[in-house]
C-alpha cells in the first residue's frame, strides 16, 4: 500500500486531468506516459496552497529540529514557541513549496500537534519529491516520497508510543518500477541506535538521504562515542600520564575506607572514556574481589557491545565512515586507520578539515565504496 500522501497525489492528479478533459475532443496526455503532463498536474494540485497565508520566509531547522532521545527521534518545532500557525512557509534553504498547519486533541485542548508538508518540483533524478512530518504526543511520523513516470519510492520512520511490548520504531520502505513492486521492505527495533546495528545497509541507504534531504543528517546518524571507542579500542593510545593516574586511583578502589572507595570510583567516573579505555586492555592479574567489580560496574558504562557486535562493526564501512564525521580527531584517526585496514588500501582523508568538508569528503568515500565491488561486509 502506498503511503497516504502519495496516494492523494496520485489520485488528485489523476482526477484533475479527468476534469480538464471531460467533454474535450482531443485526448489528454497522461502524466503516467509524460513528464511535462505530471509535473503540470502536480502544480495545479498545489494551487490552493496559495490561498493560505503567507508566513515569514525560514531555514529548514527554524521550522523543526531533530535530535534523539533515549533510542527516539524527537522532532522539536522552534516556530511553533509562540503558538499555532497555519500557512505557506517559504523555506530559505529549501527549492520548492511547504505549508505548516496545527492540530488540537479534543482530550488535551492545549497541546500542538503540528503537520508539515512540501513539495519539490525541481530535482533532476525524479519528477516529484516530497517531504512530511506528522507530530502527535504519541506518534511521530517522517516521510519522503519520490516519484517519476516509471518509479516510485516512499521511505518512512514512524514512531508510536504505546503500553505495549511492540516496538516503537518502524522503517518502511516501498519501491515500485513501471507499477510493479521492487521492495516492500519493514523493519522494526525498540530504539534508532538498535535498528541501525541490525539493518546498517538498510538504515544508511533509505534513512540516511531522507535526514539529509531535511538538512539534518547528524541528528540520526550521530555516533555515540562508547561505542565508536569499544569498537576502534585497538588503535587507541593511551596519553603518557594516564597509566599512572588510573593505576593510583585503581589502587585507592582497594582502600580499607569506604569512603576513600567510593571517592576513587568517583575519580575513576571523572577521567572517563580514556580510563575506561586503558583498564579495557590491562590484565585483571592481581586486583582483588573489591577493585574487579568496581572497574567492572565502570566499564559496563562504556562496553556496551557483545563481543560479536563490536568485531561486525568492526568491519562495517558505513559505521567507520561515521566515525570519521566525529568531532574527536583522535576517533577519526583510529577510524581512518581501521578503514584503510579493512578496505586494503590507503584511504585519501584530511583528518583536520572543518565539519563541513568532512561530510562532503564522507560522501565522496561512499559514493566510491557503493559503487565498487565491495560491500558492508567486504572483510568478514
């Protein structure tokens, strides 16, 4: 089943030219034989877009900002701060058309539960694409569509908050060549961080360009840190005065005091991931019960991955090419280590360039490995 928005796009189109040739001699072209016919039909589909008000021209982000929360994307609306607003939203960093409009629950008056819409008509690859976003208190849906005469694809991430053991995420993804089905693809997880270890692929090439395409890749492809560092441990090096300090504070978690204990355990929590780091690779040869189930409780914080999951990562392009996006040079240059292992070559990466020229120099590396004959799983 197509997704609604699409549906109502196609059905519009397709009653709009019935209309205009209704009692006409000559035959309406289709827009599922032309492009100039469908994006014609498209643009008389948005006419009335323009009887709503025109609001003040905003970035993307003005309008709504993604981040994640505990495993769940969060959709956060700074132009909604002084209340509901309905209309045309001229997007500075955007090509073609949105409307934003606002939606109030019978049962919670005073809630905003908020509807974004847009439309692109100018993109080279496909005739059509569209973007939407449908926010509730207990749902959350993300959408992109995009079609042209011989193809359609509809990407979703839907969230729905319920006490019930389903999982709340759900990815789905539908393409259809010349109307016949390619991929009806559903794919659930209890958080992002989880869907994204199960299906990397699928997760890096539906969910990543959808983020993209609303300027905010980061928001879902950030990378926690522990787990980066669990899974690039090995080419870690430690600073020439850590291996004193956490072993002095190791010595203090042995203390006939309690309170000295405690204190070095707070110590220990306070140097972070480096002494996690460090204590990952020594030896548990001569600690006593009491030191072991403390560095124990400490590096449970930080070794989060089974075994299996750190040495698949491990050799996951996708997740050491996120890696090189972190903002910790000492991160990339381990990741661009691991990766010119796993790929067998030298990987051409300036690891000092600005955020923003790192994520084009990242694209152009996974544009040149997607292309290749390697994959995800190039060194299993």
């Amino acid at each position: 089943m197509l997704c609604p928005a699409a549906n109502c796009l196609k059905v519009a189109i397709v009653i709009a030219l019935a209309c205009a040739s209704a009692g006409a001699a000559t035959t309406t072209t289709s827009p599922d034989d032309d492009p100039a016919a469908f994006i014609a039909a498209s643009k008389n589909l948005l006419e009335p877009w323009k009887k709503m008000p025109l609001l003040p021209a905003r970035t993307i982000t003005d309008i709504v900002r993604f981040s994640e929360d505990r495993g769940l994307l969060i959709a956060d609306w700074p132009m909604l701060r002084s209340g509901p607003v309905a209309g045309r939203v001229p997007i500075i960093d955007f090509p073609g058309q949105a409307i934003i409009k606002c939606f109030a629950s019978q049962k919670f008056p005073t809630a905003i539960y908020p509807s974004f819409e847009y439309y692109d008509l100018t993109q080279p690859d496909f005739v059509c694409r569209h973007l939407q976003i449908l926010s509730s208190s207990s749902r959350l849906t993300v959408v992109q569509d995009s079609e042209s005469i011989d193809r359609f694809q509809s990407v979703s991430l839907l969230e729905i908050i319920r006490p019930i053991d389903d999982p709340p995420i759900t990815m789905r993804v539908q393409i259809l060549q010349n109307g016949k089905p390619q991929l009806n693809l559903v794919l659930s997880a209890p958080t992002l961080d989880i869907l994204r270890h199960e299906h990397p692929d699928e997760f890096e090439q539906y969910l990543r360009p959808m983020f993209r395409a609303f300027h905010q890749e980061k928001a879902v492809f950030w990378m926690d840190d522990r787990i980066a560092w669990q899974v690039l441990a090995d080419h870690w090096h430690p600073a020439p005065d850590l291996p004193s300090r956490v072993m002095a504070i190791v010595a203090q978690l042995n203390s006939p005091d309690f309170a000295q204990r405690q204190q070095a355990q707070k110590a220990l929590h306070s140097l972070g991931e480096p002494a996690a780091l460090f204590l990952h690779t020594r030896t548990r040869d001569g600690r006593t019960p009491e030191q072991t189930a403390r560095i124990d409780e400490f590096l449970a914080d930080y070794f989060t991955l089974t075994d299996e999951e750190t040495k698949k990562l491990g050799h996951d392009v996708n997740f050491l090419l996120n890696c090189l996006a972190n903002d910790d040079v000492e991160l990339r240059t381990a990741a661009l280590s691991r990766l010119d292992s796993v790929l067998g070559r030298k990987i051409e990466y300036k690891l000092d360039q600005p955020p923003a020229e790192r994520t084009l120099a990242i694209e152009q590396l996974r544009r040149e490995w997607t292309t290749g004959p390697q994959n995800s799983e190039v060194s299993k």
